[in-house]
C-alpha cells in the first residue's frame, strides 16, 4: 500500500466542515464534493465509531459497487478514521480474496484543525498503486469542491 496525504485550508469554523465533510445534517453535501471521484457516490451507514459503512456509486455499466468500511475512529470535530476491509460489487460484499487482499486493513483518515476561524482537514490515506495516480488528480479537486461548499 501506498500512504498518501492531502491537505486543504477552508474559512470555517471546524464544526461546519466536519458536518459537511460527512454529510451529518445534509448527506447531499458528502455527495457534493465525493462526486470528483463518482458521480453517484453516496454511502450508506452510520459514522459512530465501529459502525460498519459502505461508501458506493455507479459504475458505467450501472452495476452499484465500493468499498465495505468500518468507522475505527471517530473523535467529532477533530478526528475519523476510516478502516476499509472489503469492496461491494453488483451489491454483494466481498470481505475476502485477492481483490479483497490488497486493499485490506487500509484506512482513510481525516484531521481537523481550527485555527482563528480557518479549519485545515488533512487526509491521510492508504491505496494500492494502481489507484495512486487516481488519488493524486481526483482528491485535490474534491478538496476543492469541499471548500467551495464549506465557504459559501
């Protein structure tokens, strides 16, 4: 696995980013910035620590697919930590095999920090290389959607 980190400041207060972020109050506001990745991405699930989530969109074939998730850590405000453990293909998950195999035990986290009304949200993510290059174009721009819709 391949550790990748991104980094965005955003003039709001951490509460309102946090919020958006994941889509707590409004979930369309999680599906407004994750559409860089997928147009149709959504999640289904709960955000409490240990809390099983599946974050999932539509393929081009139109066949419903993701990754199947675990909410290891999550500290409102400040912290989540997001354990990926197994993909959702044509709606079935998979939890083992080679597929299953390389992305395994990767997490996904999310820092944030306030500081005089401006919240900086770091991400530090693990992905399997042939995703890297994916990772480093699409996650910048969905940063940037993020901190659009938090700005507004």
């Amino acid at each position: 696995m391949k550790k990748l980190q991104f980094k965005v400041s955003i003039k709001a207060p951490v509460t309102k980013i946090y919020d958006f972020m994941l889509g707590i109050t409004n979930k369309s506001t999680y599906e407004q910035w994750t559409a860089l990745f997928n147009p149709t991405s959504t999640y289904e699930g709960s955000w409490e620590k240990g809390s099983k989530i599946l974050f999932i969109g539509v393929d081009e074939k139109g066949e419903k697919g993701g990754m199947v998730s675990r909410i290891a850590v999550n500290v409102p405000h400040q912290f989540v930590s997001i354990q990926h453990y197994g993909l959702l293909k044509d709606d079935k998950e998979i939890t083992e095999g080679p597929d299953v195999e390389k992305w395994a035990n990767g997490f996904e986290n999310y820092t944030f920090e306030e500081n005089n009304g401006t919240t900086t949200v770091t991400v530090d993510l693990d992905t399997v290389e042939e995703f890297v290059d994916y990772m480093n174009e699409h996650y910048p721009k969905a940063l940037d959607k993020l901190k659009e819709i938090c700005e507004k």
